[in-house]
C-alpha cells in the first residue's frame, strides 16, 4: 500500500485490492486528493455530478468513499460518492444552508482552550454537530500548562456537569504532558477529526500525535492569549499507529443546522423531563406540572445548560422551517415554469 498507511478499509468492509475506489484525504476548493492502495492522485469532480448537485453535500468531502474513473499519470475523475456512515456539518455563517465539513469520522475531538477561549456553550454547540451526524464527540482541554491546577480541577468539574459521559481529557500540546492519553484513544484503521475555534492549538496537537511539524503553527498573541489561525484547507493525515486525524479551518461561530437529533441525544437529561411535562406545549415558564421548571428551582439541571438547550432547539427549528420555505417556493417556481411552457404551446407558431 502506499506510504504503509491504513486508509480505514476494514472499519467500511471495503475491498483493498478494489483500485476503483478511493477516499478523499484532502479538499481545496474544487479540487481534491483522493488516495487507495495503489497511490494517491488529483481529482476533480465530474461535470455530470455538478449538474446533478441540489446542495454541497452532493459534493464529495474529506474523508468521503468515492468510485474514481481511470488513472491518467497522476490525476483522476470522482465518478460518485459512496454512501456516507457518518457526517459532520454546520450551518454556513450568515446563510440559511448547512456547510459539510467531513464524512466517515468516527469520534470527533472538541478543542478547548484552558485559558481565555474556553467556552462551554460552545463545546455543546459541538457536541450537538457530531451525535447529529452519529460522531461520537469527545472533549480536549489543551494549553492546562497556563492555568493552575485549581483552576484546571474547576473547569473539568463544569464540563463533567455540562456534558456528562463525553470523554474529557487535558493536554498541553506545548509542552506534551497528557498527549499520551489522547494518543492511547486513537486506534488504527479509525478516523478522528479535531474541532475547535482558531488559535486553541488545533495543528500543534496534530504535529505532537505525527512527531513531526507537517502543519505550519504559529505563537501564541500576548494580547488575546489565542494563537493565530493557521489551517486553511480540510486534510486527512496519517499516524505512525494507524489511526487517521482530519484537520479542520477553526471558525469563531459553530451554527446549528436541522440538528434536532443531536440536541436530543446531546441533552437526554432535559429531554426526559420535558417528557414528563404535564402539557406537550409546555413553555417551561408558567405551566403547573412542568416537569422542567421544577428541576431548575430545585437545581437538579444547570440553567446556563438548559439555555443553551432552548437557543439551539430554536436554531434547529427555524434552519428546518427555512429549508420548508426554500422547497415550497422552489415548487411554486416549478409549477409557474410548467404554466408558463404549457401557455406559451397553446399560443399559436409556438
């Protein structure tokens, strides 16, 4: 295989010895990398697929399946995408339309920094985006080498409260210490991808987990306490173990798609009690019998949890309600058309 390196066949029950098809290790734009047992090629997608394509996530994405036609030197054609096990997608910044970020990943790492950018609501925001997708999330606390230990105890007690059974562990990608336990969760032939907003040391985790700089990095700013984005571009790289990490382009904003799935696995413990809510309408405000509000004044769920639970509940909603509006009006564009031609047929030397 080229570079001896496990592109994750066996966890897809996908037939090495099959050159027809490849995985898509890289994505710029519109031109990928795509890469089987043979080599790894150029590739661009076909015109057919392009006209074919209703949204973005017809388009192949890192870490995709996909059947490549022939091999001319070192490029290729993407003919099709194979069915997708997994994704990971968010809703554009500023735009009612949902950006996939990367396909087949099996666990999704969260990236947060220890010292200003650490952010909780974000790191649900996070984990709603990866069990939406059928990701399992897990949560990294990286730079603990800036803070105190009480201050690094204090945080892994909130995320332990906010985010209950998902995995948290603490590393300092600076100076290595904890980078063996996020290593020891890494295994051959599965695929992991980093999340995180830019500068929480996203790239220098994976130059640590490579034990090599393959990723330009960048210092930390004495004045934000962030360090500068670096990645622009979605690629897969391979570790020595086996196991396959994608990095990601960080983003200060993690919208929300048509992810009512994710939002219910991600706060179950909410979940149940709205169940348990006297009226299915239930506001949780005023109602007796809700369920809800009394869990709140007796402290059994966080209120900053709960409130973040209804403003993505509401985000989810309204992405979904947009994208009915965008199908009703599309249909209404198709029947204005079909009049249109069936007039204009009538019409005579037409």
């Amino acid at each position: 295989m080229a570079k001896d390196i496990d592109l994750g066949y066996g966890a897809y029950g996908i037939d090495t010895l099959d050159l027809s098809i490849a995985r898509v290790t890289a994505e710029h734009r519109e031109l990928y990398r795509v890469q089987n047992a043979q080599g790894e090629y150029a590739a661009k997608v076909t015109g057919k697929t392009m006209f074919a394509a209703q949204s973005r996530e017809d388009y192949p994405a890192v870490g995709d399946w996909v059947e490549i036609g022939e091999i001319d030197v070192d490029h290729t054609t993407i003919l099709r995408v194979l069915p997708r096990k997994t994704v990971l997608r968010r809703k554009y910044a500023g735009k009612d339309d949902a950006q996939l970020i990367a396909a087949n990943i099996d666990t999704a790492f969260i990236v947060e920094s220890a010292n200003r950018d650490f952010n909780l609501n974000r790191l649900e925001r996070y984990c709603v985006l990866a069990k939406d997708g059928g990701i399992r999330p897990a949560a990294v606390l990286n730079k603990a080498d800036l803070v105190s230990p009480v201050e690094l105890d204090e945080m892994k007690s909130l995320v332990e409260n906010r985010l209950g059974n998902v995995q948290l562990i603490a590393i300092s990608a600076k100076d290595g210490s904890g980078m063996q336990a996020l290593k020891d969760q890494i295994e051959r032939g599965k695929t992991y991808c980093l999340l995180g907003s830019s500068g929480v040391g996203k790239s220098t985790i994976i130059n640590r987990l490579l034990e090599e700089e393959a990723i330009e990095t960048q210092e930390i700013s004495d004045s934000t306490g962030r360090g500068k984005h670096t990645t622009t571009a979605r690629e897969m790289h391979f570790l020595k173990g086996g196991g396959i990490v994608i990095d990601n382009p960080g983003t200060r904003e993690v919208g929300v798609a048509d992810s009512e799935e994710g939002i219910r696995n991600t706060f179950d413990d909410i979940e149940e009690l709205v169940r348990q809510c006297r009226f299915s309408d239930c506001t949780h405000t005023h109602e007796k019998g809700c369920a809800v509000k009394q869990a709140l004044e007796q402290g059994t769920i966080d209120r900053k949890r709960f409130e973040n639970y209804q403003k993505l509940l509401e985000e989810s909603n309204r992405f979904e309600m947009t994208k009915l509006e965008r199908r009703e009006r599309g249909k209404m564009f198709g029947k204005m058309v079909k009049n249109v031609k069936k007039d204009l047929k009538g019409r005579k030397g037409y």
